[in-house]
C-alpha cells in the first residue's frame, strides 16, 4: 500500500499565465509561491499558495508538445491532481497498471510521475516527492497567517 503523505496541488492548464493570475491571484488573493520553465515537457509552472496545498498553473511553451494538444481539444481548465509520497518511483509503480513505463519529471525541484491506471476514474494523478520540513512544518495549514 502507497503512502500519500498529503495533496500537493491541483493543477490547471492555462493558455496565458499572466491572464490566468488576474483571476487567481488578483480575484481570489492567492500569493505566486514560485515559478518556473521546465525543459522537458516546456511548460511554465506557477505555483500559488493555497494555505494547505497549492494550486499550479501549467502553461504548455511548445505548440507542438502533447499538453498543447490537450489544451486545444479539453480547453483550460483542471488537468491534474498531485500528491506527496515518500518515494515516487515505488509509488507510481504500485499504483500505475502493470506493464507501464515510469517516466520521471520535476517541478519545485523535486521528482514527479504521473500514475497511469485506468482505476482512476478519468483522473490524471501525479506524485510528487514529500518533503515534511517544506511541507508541513515551515507551512501554516490555511491562508493569512503570514
């Protein structure tokens, strides 16, 4: 059985990062906790502070990358949800359907996966590594305690 240490964020694909945060940051007050373009896939992750876990925005950078496909046949809108565990590989091994290839990513610096299972209802899961200093302890729990 795989330990999910906590939900790490909800991720919502975007065609424009800045649009996007008129809304989530300006309308609903959420703090950009960071930012970042990863290589491979391109896309431009920004993370906002949502008390407990965080929501990312995903902007895909290369019109040609699967993600973009996506955005153009789904639009914008919830794409994933993630979760911290200790140990990504193990985890998504367990919980992806037998004969699945684990391909491994990062964002914040730390290792993902998306679990591949037809269990999940239409959901597209991902992993993230845990890190319980970074995660819970440094984290207050809710929004305006800062």
């Amino acid at each position: 059985m795989t330990l999910l240490r906590r939900l790490d964020h909800v991720a919502v694909v975007v065609r424009d990062t800045e649009s996007a945060l008129a809304f989530y940051s300006g309308k609903l007050g959420l703090s950009v906790a960071s930012s970042e373009e990863v290589a491979s896939p391109h896309v431009k992750l920004t993370y906002l502070d949502a008390g407990n876990a965080y929501l990312q925005l995903v902007e895909p950078l290369d019109d040609q990358s699967p993600l973009a496909r996506w955005l153009d046949e789904h639009g914008e809108g919830l794409h994933h949800i993630c979760f911290g565990v200790d140990d990504v590989e193990e985890a998504v091994a367990s919980l992806s359907d037998p004969g699945t290839e684990v391909v491994l990513g990062s964002g914040r610096g730390r290792a993902s996966a998306f679990v591949t299972s037809d269990a999940a209802n239409g959901v597209v899961v991902e992993l993230t590594g845990f890190d319980a200093e970074t995660d819970v302890d440094a984290a207050p729990g809710y929004l305006g305690t800062r």
